[in-house]
C-alpha cells in the first residue's frame, strides 16, 4: 500500500493536519487512529472553553473535536480506526509505517510524507517514588476524567489530588460537582502547573485548597486507600520534616505532567529534544529526518487545544508542499537560542528560504516572570520587543517572526524573556 501522506493519530492534531494537507493539495491523505472513533483526548473533555480561538465561540471538548471530524468526513479524508502503528521506518529514502488492526490484520504502507499527531500521556506513579502502599484508589487525573465523564463512574468521594496541571485542577472541580469532597491539591512546584484561568474556576471558585511547595510522603491503606500524608518542600524538592500533615481521603488522583508520545520517533531515529521530551522540528515543523513532520502535544505539551489545531495545519500544509515538490531550496538554517527565563523554543532552527511570511515561535519559561519582557535578536540587534505583565511556566508564551527581517546572511538568532528594567522574577 503507499499514501502520499500518512497521519499517525486522529486527535486535534491528527484531524487538522489531514484537513490542511488536503487544502493544499494532496488528495492522497490518510488518517491511522488506534481508537475506535476520532477526536482523540477531546472526546472526554466535556467542560467548555474550547474553540474561542479557531472558532470565536466557546464550546466543550467533544463539540471542538466534531467540527474537525465533520469537516475531515467532508472532504473524504479516510481513516482507519483501530490500527495501531507498531513500526516506523525509512529505508533508501522510503518511508514505511507499519500498523495493525482487527479489521486489516498487519499492514506496511508507504508514505510520502508522515505527520506525527500521537499526542502525550501521563506520568503514572511508578515514576514519581512516592513510598507507602500500594492499594486501590490511586488513579492518574485521565483516568479519572474517562471514568466520570464517559463510563459513568465515581472513582471516590473523598479526594485528594497530587499536582496542578489543568486536568487535575479540572478533575478538582468535576469530583466536587459530583458529590465528592476535595480535600486539597498539593503541588511540589512554588507554582501551579496549570493555567490561571482554571486556578481560579476550578479551585477558587469551589473553594479547594492549593497547596504549594508540597508533595505526597506517604500513602496508607491496605485494601483501599485509607489516606495520604504531605508535606512541605524545599527549594531541593526535598520534604521538611516537622511539616507532615495527615488527610484522610479514599482517593489520589495524579496530575504530575504530561509526556509526549514519542516511541515511534525514536524508533525511526528522529532527533528528541531534552526539554521538551519531543522531537526539535525546524520552521516547517519537520523532524530531523526528511519527509517526517510533528505538531501538538507529540512535539511539546500545549495548553490550549486551539494552538494544537493551529500548529497542525502549519504542519500537514508544508508536509503537503513537501509531497508536491513544492519546497523551498534549503539554505542555511539557523539556530535558535532560547535565552533568560526560556526552557526551550518551537522550532529549534529556521531557514529563511523556507519560512512563510510570519512565524510563530512558541515557548515557556523556567519560572515566574513578574513585569516581563519577550525580545527576539538577528545578529545581536534587536528586532522584535514585547512586555508582559506575568510570564508562567504553567502558561505558554509565543513571538511572531516576519520574513521581512531576514536578509539571508544572519548567524545567530535569539529568543529572550525576563523582567524588563525595573521588573523582577519569582521563582
């Protein structure tokens, strides 16, 4: 079999991709998803606050998810559901992905192009060696949203919650309108992980306690979680002692990150980044190895899913002029340099020759910035200045590059954010 673009994953990402690369041309276009339906992690996000970007309206996860697949269907875009992607390979400049299905069995397809559009996971226990216990009652905040929210089961009444990313800040609030008590949400960092907007509806709003700079020592209970203890950090992430503080609750809910799915990528060679845990695309948001494209949550952990749309059409766009020859003559890329508060920018490096008319850098930062400032530099001078009252690590940040600037003979390109003179940071 042989595609001309093959689109691992039918989430946001996936969906988008396909759509745009059909837009641009490439009637050839198909969508490899290991669930039995499209629309990926959205299915089971019913609160609302999607869409107010791609769409300017607000609407719930499932409904985001049906305009893409609405739209996909509409175009005839086929999908497998089902298959799941076991192989990734490129042999003699052949790309070869090979999946398997109830329906289909084992199938190698060739591919012209391949977007990567897996999505991440979360972080389970095992990696965060908390001592205690191990009996029921623990689930990660996923999980615990697919069983509310799509299976109709209440993992517990009495809750408490490690982490604040937004699916446990969302879950704080789904358990209360459920009936059940929250106790508390603790957090290891000095900030939440999560955007402010769901500190606020989903804890403050409900009341929940946020507690910072603390973690999970230990979990009691034998059959069933009976209760956890927690206790303040330091600055080493190390507990205090004397600070303990014993909660008894029937339930722990993990939200302690998110990890992008990238078994496949290091299957076939692909490039990881160390920050991000995603591969390093350049400005057309390929992978270091040709024909293999990334977007959304595989390539860094976004927090709005209107972004994720947004990235993947830039991606499914350029794989399709990748397929249609109708790239750019590679110049000299050219890195670049996440500087100050900054963890890690996307894209990594930039050829002008073959960027679009603008280009949207994407980044975070290690710590709170207070007062801040984004600058972007060619060569030292600057070309670009932006000031933003509150920069978060929970928060993504982004600059606009134009075209217009580059000349061709640049060297160095810079991406700083910190506190403008007079600004201060909060770590």
């Amino acid at each position: 079999m042989r595609h001309d673009i093959v689109i691992i994953g039918g989430g946001p990402a996936g969906l988008a991709a396909a759509i745009s690369a059909r837009e641009a041309g490439v009637e050839d276009v198909l969508i490899l998803e290991r669930e039995q339906e499209l629309g990926g992690i959205l299915n089971q996000c019913i609160h609302n606050g999607f869409g107010l970007h791609t769409f300017q309206e607000e609407l719930t996860g499932p409904e985001y998810a049906a305009r893409y697949i609405e739209k996909a269907q509409a175009l005839g875009i086929p999908a497998q559901l089902g298959a799941t992607v076991i192989d990734l390979a490129r042999e003699d400049g052949v790309l070869t992905v090979t999946c398997v299905s109830r329906q289909a069995g084992l199938q190698c397809i060739q591919a012209g192009a391949v977007v990567l559009c897996m999505g991440c996971r979360e972080r389970p226990r095992g990696a965060l060696n908390i001592p205690g216990c191990r009996p029921a009652g623990i689930f990660s905040a996923g999980t615990a949203q697919r069983l509310v929210n799509r299976e109709g089961y209440l993992p517990g009444r009495k809750v408490v919650i490690l982490g604040s990313g937004d699916i446990g800040l969302i879950m704080a609030r789904r358990m209360t309108l459920e009936g059940a008590q929250v106790q508390c949400v603790a957090e290891i960092q000095p900030y939440s992980g999560g955007l402010k907007r769901n500190i606020v509806q989903c804890l403050d709003d409900y009341g929940i306690p946020l507690k910072l700079s603390h973690t999970v020592v230990d979990i009691r209970g034998k059959e069933r979680v009976e209760g956890v203890t927690i206790a303040a950090v330091d600055d080493r992430m190390q507990p205090i002692p004397g600070t303990e503080e014993d909660i008894p609750c029937d339930t722990l809910l993990l939200s302690v990150g998110l990890i992008p799915e990238n078994e496949l990528s290091r299957q076939i060679g692909v490039e990881i980044s160390p920050a991000t845990n995603g591969p390093r695309v350049n400005e057309s948001l390929e992978t270091s190895i040709p024909g293999v494209f990334a977007c959304g949550n595989v390539l860094h952990v976004h927090d709005l899913v209107d972004y994720v749309s947004e990235e993947a059409e830039q991606a499914g766009r350029n794989a399709a002029r990748a397929v249609l020859g109708q790239s750019a003559e590679t110049g000299r890329e050219i890195p670049l340099s996440p500087t100050g508060a900054i963890r890690y920018t996307v894209p990594a490096t930039l050829d002008p020759a073959r960027m679009q008319e603008t280009l949207t850098v994407r980044f975070r930062v290690k710590e709170t910035v207070k007062s801040g400032q984004i600058r972007v530099l060619l060569d030292g001078k600057e070309v670009l200045r932006r000031n933003r009252p509150i920069m978060a690590p929970g928060e993504m940040e982004q600059a606009v590059l134009k075209k217009e600037w580059f000349t061709g003979t640049e060297q160095t390109l810079e991406v700083w954010a910190g506190p403008r003179e007079g600004g201060n940071t909060n770590g």
